[in-house]
C-alpha cells in the first residue's frame, strides 16, 4: 500500500475510456475542490431542464407574437378612428361655414358695401396690408355679418394677389375662415 505525502503522480485527464474509478481506502483526506470538478447530474435532471428551457423559450415567443399582433391590432383601429373623426370634423366644419353663406352669386353692389361698412369707417376696419385694408360690414335684412377687403390698385400685384387669395379661399373649409360670397372689381 502505498502512502502519498505529495500530490500523487498518477495523471488522469487524458482516460477517456475511463469509466469508473475506484479510490477507496487510499488513505487520502480532504474535499475535492468544487472548481475542479463539476458535480454529477441525472440524465433525467438534465432532460427536465431541457424541457423546462424549451418550455420557456416557446412561451416568450407565444408571448411576443401575441403582443406584436394585439400592437397591430390597436395600431389599425387607432388609425381608422383618427381618420374618421378627421372626416367627421371636415364634414362639420364644412356644415359651420355653409351656414352663414349668403346665397350663392349674390350681387352686391359699391354703395350696399359703403352703406355696410358705415362709409368704410376706421371703426369696422378688422386690419390692414400690403394690398389693402379688410373692413367688417353688416348686409341686407338679414344683418348678417360680413368682412369686405378694399384693394389698393395703385400698388402693382395686388389685383393678382387677391385673385390668388380668391382661389385659395372658394376650395378651403375651416370654422376660423371666411366664406367667399363675391368679388367686385370695380365701382358698380
């Protein structure tokens, strides 16, 4: 029998066909240190755990899918009922404006518009700019309240620009803007 006061010189790392060893009554004392060695596991420990992984992985994928298509689904409804309410809102803002509109090519002559505006007073003026000065006027038996804008033809493009302001307010429809009724050009 022999006694090892040293480590012992026997070296078995490289026994792969190894399958069993047998150390008992070797005198040795001590614990094996747990860095060196791992500790045994059942096959059956081993298998649950590959299960329970597998079981884990596929319930977070269910899971992602799940909230990617519940995200989807809140996506779409939220997108159709934004793009409703804005057609609704359209509708009704379109409905405010027409219900002030004076009838549709209604003739207003010079003196009616001098008569509205109190003589074109500083009183109803609503605000000025470069091409002229809007006025508020009150018309017909119906005092329905009106803006009138008065050109100043002498400075050059003013005519231009409010046959393109014209334009861009007989197609616009918002609560805050003035229906077009009519344009006059000229002095009866």
């Amino acid at each position: 029998m022999e006694t090892f006061l040293k480590e012992p010189s026997l070296d078995i790392r490289g026994q792969r066909s190894l399958q069993e060893l047998d150390l008992s009554y070797n005198n040795l004392s001590g614990s094996i240190p747990e860095y060196l060695l791992k500790p045994c596991t059942d096959q059956e420990e081993t298998k649950s755990r590959e299960r329970s992984s597998m079981r884990r992985k596929i319930g977070i994928g269910f899971g992602a899918g799940l909230t990617s298509v519940l995200f989807s689904l809140f996506f779409i409804i939220s997108l159709r009922w934004f793009k409703k309410r804005s057609i609704q809102d359209r509708k009704s803002n379109t409905n405010d404006v027409d219900d002030f509109a004076i009838a549709p090519h209604e003739r207003v002559g010079y003196g009616e518009l001098h008569k509205a505006t109190c003589g074109f007073s500083l009183k109803n003026m609503i605000g000025s700019g470069n091409f002229g000065v809007v006025y508020k006027a009150v018309l017909g038996l119906e005092n329905r309240v009106v803006s009138v804008k008065v050109l100043n033809l002498k400075i050059r493009g003013a005519s231009k620009s409010f046959i393109a302001e014209c334009e861009a307010l007989k197609s616009a429809r918002h609560r805050n803007l003035v229906k077009l009724i009519t344009a006059c050009s000229s002095i009866d």
